[in-house]
C-alpha cells in the first residue's frame, strides 16, 4: 500500500513543524498537472508518448521532493504501441504508477519566491514497473512573473527496472530511454 | 502452372502487408461508441478509490467508465484540456484529460457546470484520473 499524497502533505507538514524555525528559504511546493514525455530513440523507429498529469510534491525547508505519475496516463501516437507499452512492457495494471522520492541538494540555496534562475542536484529513488533503483537528476527551477517553473531530464535503462524486450523488438526500441519533466509548481497555502 | 502458383504467393504476400499494414494502424479504441463498464459521480469513484485502491483498480483501471459531476476547474496545456470534477473531499478531484484522438465539440467549459463524461481510467495519485475523455452531454447555448 502507497502512502497517499495526501498523507504525505500531512507528514512533510508535521515534519517541518516540529523543526527549527529556519530563515530564508521554505514553503512547500506542488503541481498535479507535470508534463511528462517519453522518447525511444532506435535504429528502426522513434516512439514518443507523453502526459499532462504528473504529481510532485516538494518541501523547500528540507529539500525533500515526491513525484509521481500513473503509467496508463501516457498517450501515445499509435494505438498498438500504447496497447504493448501498457500490456507487455509496463504492465500498468499491475504496476498502475511510477514513484520518485527523493531529496534536493541544498535546498536553502534555492529562493523561489525571488526571480532567477536555479540548479541544483535531486537525489533518491525511482520505482518502476515494481523495481526500485537509485537514481540522479539535475533540475532547473525558473522563478518569473510569479510562476515558478521547474525542469529536469534523465535517461532511464529499460532492462534496469526488469522491462523485457522481446528479440524481435529490439532494433524498434531503445535499450535506454530519455524522460523529460516540465511542471509549473505552485505554493501550498496553509488553511 | 507456375503462373498460377507465383500469383498465389503474390496474394499472399500482398494479404500480409495489408494485414501487417492493419495492425500497425490499428485505430485507438473509439471511446465515444464504446459502452462504459461503469457509470458513478465524481465522488463515488473517488470514495472508492480512497478506501481501497487496489479493490477499485481491479474495478475500474483501463476500464471505460462514465462519470458524472461538476466542474471545479478546466486548464489547458500544449492542447490537452483537463477537467477537473469536484468531489466531497476538497483535498482531491476526478481528473479528466480530454481524448487527444477524439475531435471535441467544445473545448471550453465554464466552472460550475454539470458535466457527464466518458474515458478510461489511468489510477490515482492525490486525483483520480481518467484519460482519452469524451463528453457526453454538450452544451447547448
């Protein structure tokens, strides 16, 4: 059973209350609507898929980020591919979600609610399709016109998280695919 | 004889590029004509949802389900409309994606407004989510 979100909220919540009052830097951040893409990029073909609904949560005062996205949600060109990539490789029905939790490289560092612009290293764990392994991204935070933007992108190695491809396929996929994140992150109001 | 014969192979060959041909331009499913496996509010199927989803996955994911509610809110990015349906828990909502393979007799929707929906349902992460919508009930100004 997954922590919800919600519950999750509640935690980063609890958590960041019972610590030291910090200066500068906090708040907590969240987007339910990440664009996600996906690119396969192999000798016979390029496969493409994105979606619009990718969840993250992130809490400025400890660096600490949750993202997640629901694997049916990703739409694809041709409908065959959508069909293989849910039935045979992901098996969203088994594993319905993607899960990173992870945490920010000096996230005091990180001024959202001045403009600029901010890089900084998240590190954690990714699950997919039921397999967790670390892994590491760079993300770019823009901060401007009050909208605060954040982007990352990192290749994933498909045989790393126990996605078989069948020996026909394997000129048509590519054994590492590139993901690329784009969300605009607003500010949890407290109520 | 071997005339007969190449041209018996020839039909065959030619009858397995078009079938080849079929199956990789195999149509995303036609969810306006499909018949939902499920019809319920925004909040019943929410409700479900959070008490045990992994009951309500094997109920409702890749399923076609027609769901009912209001609209809380509509955003629109990179021509991918989402509905957002209210629902008794002002933590959570339905989210509908409208399909991107589908043409849409409206693509604006006002808040408010009481909305009848079908598409296929992707899970839940905070939102319920269902992709590859369509609206059942248009409005008629």
């Amino acid at each position: 059973m997954q922590l919800k979100p919600v519950l999750i909220i509640a935690f980063l919540v609890s958590v960041t209350g019972s610590l030291p009052a910090q200066t500068g830097a906090g708040g907590r951040y969240f987007t339910r609507g990440a664009a996600i893409q996906f690119f396969s990029d192999s000798p016979l073909e390029k496969i493409e898929a994105s979606t619009n609904s990718g969840n993250c949560v992130l809490d400025l005062a400890t660096g600490k980020l949750e993202a997640a996205v629901l694997i049916n949600s990703f739409n694809f060109k041709k409908a065959l591919m959508q069909e293989h990539f849910n039935e045979n490789y992901m098996e969203s029905s088994k594993f319905p979600k993607a899960v990173f939790k992870g945490s920010l490289d000096k996230p005091q560092e990180l001024t959202l609610s001045k403009d600029g612009t901010y890089k900084t290293m998240l590190k954690g764990e990714m699950t997919i399709h039921g397999i967790t392994r670390p892994m590491q991204t760079e993300v770019v935070f823009r901060v401007g016109d009050g909208k605060i933007f954040a982007e990352t992108a990192f290749d994933v190695t498909v045989a790393d998280y126990g996605i078989r491809i069948p020996a026909l396929m394997r000129d048509n996929i590519a054994k590492i695919v590139r993901l690329t994140v784009k969300s605009e992150l607003q500010e949890l109001k407290k109520t | 004889m071997k005339s007969k014969l190449t041209l018996l192979i020839l039909i065959l060959a030619l009858s397995g590029v078009y079938i080849g041909y079929r199956m990789w331009n195999k149509p995303h499913l036609d969810i306006a004509s499909a018949g939902p496996a499920a019809s319920l509010t925004a909040s019943e199927l929410l409700a479900e949802y959070q008490s045990d989803e992994s009951v309500a996955n094997a109920k409702y994911l890749n399923k076609v389900i027609s769901i009912n509610g209001v609209i809380e809110a509509v955003s629109k990015e990179a021509d991918q409309v989402s509905i957002r349906l209210a629902t008794e828990d002002v933590m959570a909502t339905v989210i509908c994606n409208l399909d991107p393979f589908s043409s849409h007799a409206e693509t604006e929707f006002v808040t408010g407004r009481n909305i009848n929906l079908k598409g296929v349902c992707s899970g839940i992460l905070t939102d319920v989510v269902l992709d590859r919508c369509v609206v059942i009930n248009p409005s008629f100004k």
